[in-house]
C-alpha cells in the first residue's frame, strides 16, 4: 500500500535507523543514493538485502533523487523521507489513515520533534517576504505547532503523498537542488485542486545533521529561495527579497570578509525577475 522513498547523500548510521523504523510497515523502501563515500547504503543491505538500492554517479540534489524513486515505486502512497528522520508504525498508519479517509488530500505531514522532544514548525504559508518573518518568528516562540488541519505547505522532511497527484504536477520541480522544493510542490498540489494537510496526531523524530556542508546548504538555500520567489511571486516580493539579501550579506562580508558571503552578494546581484 505505501512505498517509501529515502534520499540519501553520507548520512552515516541515520540511514540505517531510518531504514530500521520503517521496515516492515511499508510494502517497499526505495533508497536513492547520490554519490554517497560513507558506505551507508552497503549497511543498509547487509542488514536489509531487499531493499531497493538505486544509485546514482553524482550529486543530483534532493528533487532529482525523491522523482527517481517515486517513479521507480509501485505503491498508490509514498512516504518521503530525509534519512535523519526516524518515523514508526503507528505515525505511518495515521497518515496512510487520513489519506485514505479524504480524497481530496494530496500530501499529508506529521508533526516533526527533535530528540529532545522539541517541536519543529514543519508547515506554514506560501513563501514571501512577511510569510518567511511571521515563519522564523512562529518557530523561535512556539506558535502554532499543534494545529491540525489544511495548510499551504509542509516539510519535504517527511510526508505522504498520494502518488496519482504526485504524477498529476510532475513530481518535484527538478530545478530546486535541495530546500523550497516542498513549498513549491504543495504550492502546484494545491493550484491543481489538492489539499496538503498537517497531522500532529502523526509524529516523526527529526535529528538534523549529519553529513552536510553548512557553507553549501546556505548558498542553496539562497539559490533555491530566489528560484522560488521567480517562480511564485510578484516582481516587488522579488525585489525586496534582493534588497534585503543585498543589504545582509554586504554588511556580513564587510564585517567578517568571508568568501561565502561574498558569493552569495555576487549571485544576489546577478539575479533577475
């Protein structure tokens, strides 16, 4: 009934215990590997050999990985899931529940907690330049993380998706290397008639970490951030945001002179609506 899909890039012994939640509570597991040098598939299939290993020669980003594996899946549901994110039967059946029970839902999402219990706000609205403020603001004092009910977006963490309605917008948008890739995704679900819902009563643990350069993922976001508002938004949203990364990062490379910073000011002022 449910195939999960699992992009991994070195993510260590988190692959494993991912794999270990899930095994035997979803019909088949499709890991999609990008170029790992960990050897964390290898512990998968010594532990799990029919798995389903599907390997690719170079880094493709996240959206590029999930699309392989949701077409390579047999199953009417897809669970998606980043290897860090450890989710049991229970949290599985639920979503598989709601999917079932509403036809018109297209995704479905469950609350994500750290191991130390604390809740992510894992959902919000469409991304814009207040969206994104009232978000980190929501998510520092603990605003609204139990609500239950439709949504604009939730986490590509980990959720369920009908897999008809994946197929219906053409899966992931492949232009997205990693982040903002689920905003987009729910944001064409919903534009095609589909609800996106977020289930608190379902709950996932997600560890963050691993196997991430923090230089690379913040130049991605940024790079994924501008695809999206291109993509989405108003030339003004757009505009603003360009002001405002402008005005950030100069003051941070003439501070702290680092070479990151000094990139992204460079694609900053490359980018055009």
């Amino acid at each position: 009934m449910v195939s999960a899909v699992i992009v991994n890039y070195n993510s260590g012994e988190n692959l494993l215990r991912c794999v270990n939640g899930i095994y035997g509570n979803v019909l088949e597991i499709i890991i999609v590997d990008n170029a790992s040098s960990d050897g964390s598939t290898e512990k998968v299939l010594s532990s799990y050999p029919d798995v389903k290993i599907i390997k690719n020669p170079v880094n493709e980003g996240f959206s590029k990985g999930a699309n392989t594996g949701i077409r390579n899946s047999r199953c009417d549901y897809v669970l998606i899931m980043n290897p860090d994110v450890f989710i049991e039967k229970e949290g599985i059946d639920l979503l598989l529940k709601c999917l079932e029970e509403e036809p018109s839902l297209g995704v479905v999402a469950p609350k994500l907690i750290s191991p130390e219990g604390k809740t992510e706000l894992s959902y919000g609205k469409d991304p814009s330049i207040l969206n994104e403020f009232i978000q980190k603001f929501k998510s520092k004092i603990g605003i609204g993380r139990n609500r239950n009910g439709n949504v604009h977006w939730v986490s590509g963490a980990c959720f369920m998706a009908r897999k008809r309605a994946l197929m219906e917008i053409g899966l992931f948008d492949e232009n997205f290397f990693l982040y903002f890739e689920d905003a987009d995704l729910c944001k064409r679900m919903r534009e095609n008639g589909w609800n996106i819902k977020y289930l608190p009563s379902a709950c996932a643990v997600h560890v963050r970490g691993g196997s991430r350069d923090s230089e690379r993922v913040l130049l991605e976001y940024r790079k994924s951030q501008f695809l999206y508002y291109k993509k989405h938004n108003s030339w003004i949203s757009f505009y603003i945001l360009k002001l405002y990364l402008f005005l950030k990062f100069g003051l941070l490379f003439l501070i702290k002179r680092k070479p990151l910073f000094k990139e992204i000011l460079t694609m900053v002022l490359k980018e055009k609506k």
